[in-house]
C-alpha cells in the first residue's frame, strides 16, 4: 500500500499566511466561514479559525513552542493578544510601561536583599572581631599560665573563676 505524500513544510506554513490574509480582507474559503460573512457576522481572527480556513490541524499554531512560531506571532498579533508583536506605538509603549514596572519591583527587591545580607556582614564581622579578642585574651593567659608553671588548663570563663574564688 502506497503511502500518501506529505506536502513540503514551506507548502504548510504557506496555506496558513493565505488564510490568514483571506480572514483579513473578509473573503474565506471555508463553507462555513464564508456563511458567517454572507450573514454579516463578524469573523473572529484566532488560531483556530486561521486553521479551519487553511484547512490544517490547529495544533500546528496553537501552542508556545509550535511547528510554525512565525505564523502564530503573525496571527496573535492580528488578533490584538497581549505579548504579542506590537502593531502601533501605543503597544510598544504600554509594554515597556509594563517592563519598567516590573523592573522597579526587581530593583527594589534587590536593595532589600543587598541591605539584608549587609547587615548580616557587619554583624558576623563584629562577632569575628570579638572572637578574636578573646582568643588573643585566652592565648595570653595560656602563656602566663605555663610561664608560672600553673598547667595547661586554662578557666574559658574567667568571670566564672573569680566568683568561685569569693
């Protein structure tokens, strides 16, 4: 049994730029469409129509990450979508409106995350110093310790040393 040719992908994409530019100018080739326009309705330019009037599977140019991206960005834009292709300046406009927005909200956060882990350095660097201190304290006492003949043992706590002793 023969298999049935499939025609050339530039064939595919081509139907669906033809139907598209036939839904524009109001003159589809789908019985159905075209009886939608005999009774002055109004045609609806999406994914879904486009597909019916090249006579294609939807499926084609419906998802993100389709076979034709071009085509769909083209067909999204005619239909007025959000993220879309821009069509006027006012598009363009409202979208970088939106992404300077967005960009405060980022820059604000990131002041807030900076100032955050700034503080956090200056209080590890204050432990650091006083660590530090006390072991240059502990070491020098350990010295005087073992100059005097008194062990190795040296009190951590001398605070606590002192009110034994009293």
């Amino acid at each position: 049994m023969p298999h049935k040719r499939l025609r050339k992908a530039d064939a595919v994409e081509q139907d669906f730029l033809d139907a598209l530019e036939r839904l524009k100018a109001r003159r589809p080739q789908n019985p159905e469409l075209r009886e939608k326009v005999r009774k002055g309705k109004q045609i609806k330019i999406n994914v879904a129509t486009v597909a019916k009037e090249a006579g294609r599977a939807r499926g084609l140019i419906a998802l993100e990450k389709c076979r034709y991206p071009k085509v769909r960005q083209l067909i999204l834009a005619e239909a007025g979508v959000p993220g879309a292709e821009p069509r006027n300046c006012n598009d363009v406009i409202a979208d970088l409106r939106a992404q300077v927005a967005e960009l405060r909200v980022a820059l604000l956060s990131a002041r807030d995350h900076a100032a955050h882990h700034l503080d956090l350095r200056t209080k590890a660097e204050r432990h650091a110093a006083e660590y530090k201190g006390r072991y240059e304290r502990l070491r020098k006492r350990m010295e005087t310790h073992l100059k005097h003949g008194q062990g190795k043992i040296v009190a951590l706590f001398p605070e606590d040393d002192e009110r034994q002793e009293s």
